[in-house]
C-alpha cells in the first residue's frame, strides 16, 4: 500500500483551514496545516509535502510571496491559490497566480468538488512527470 500524499494548508482564516483539513483528510490525505505564509514556508522546509493550497491574501507573507519562497525550494511543486479577495478583488489576486506553472486558481466561496478535482489533477500531472522521468 502507497504512503497517503502529504498536502501543506496555509489559510489564516481558522474556519477555511478546518475545512480544507478536512475535506483532504476524508479524501485520504495526510494534511499539515499553516496559518500564514511563512509559517507555511517553514513547516514544508521541515516537512517537505506533494502539494500546496494557500490563501493569497494572509498577514505576514501574502500567498504570491509564499508561493515564490516554495517554489526556490521544490521548483515542480503544484499549488492550488484560492482567495476571497481584499484591497483588491479575488479575481486580480488569482490571475497574477495563475500566471505561475502548476498553478490551479479557486475562488473562495468554493465547492467541495473544486478543490477535490483541482487537487486530483495537480498530483496526477505530478505522478505522469514524474514516471516520464524514469
């Protein structure tokens, strides 16, 4: 039997990070969690884990920040930004990630499904790259 994969959270809202927790762990993930972006940076630099959701709009490191600190860590790393906006709309926040390889963009509210499907396509497209490379 394969080791479940290891998905890091990093929201600083308490209520969408339970959810995300446990939408992931019901679906067979093992989940960290973080409550800002650099605390998400440091947890996956101890514990390194297949894939990222982040919120974008956090306190002390903002979620494009954090997605750029991960990246010079585990440049192939997949990532799911998702975003209820701020000073400006969710919609600007997710474009500028969208722009960044292995990105999937969702937009807070979110379905259940979307963040079931985004994360089952990222590590698949891992999974294929990675077999490719052997």
């Amino acid at each position: 039997m394969t080791n479940p994969k290891r998905i890091l959270v990093i929201d600083d809202e308490p209520t969408a990070l339970d959810l995300l927790r446990r939408i992931l762990e019901m679906n067979g993930y093992e989940v960290a969690v973080a409550k800002n972006g650099q605390e998400g940076v440091e947890s996956f630099q101890q514990h390194p884990c297949d894939l990222v959701i982040t919120d974008m709009v956090m306190p002390v490191k903002d979620g494009l920040q954090t997605i750029l600190d991960l990246r010079l860590e585990a440049p192939e790393l997949p990532v799911i930004a998702i975003s209820g906006g701020g000073t400006i709309s969710k919609e600007r926040y997710l474009a500028v990630a969208g722009y960044l390889d292995r990105v999937i963009t969702i937009a807070k509210p979110f379905a259940i499904e979307q963040i079931v499907e985004a994360v089952e396509k990222l590590l698949q497209k891992q999974s294929l790259e990675s077999s490719d490379d052997l």
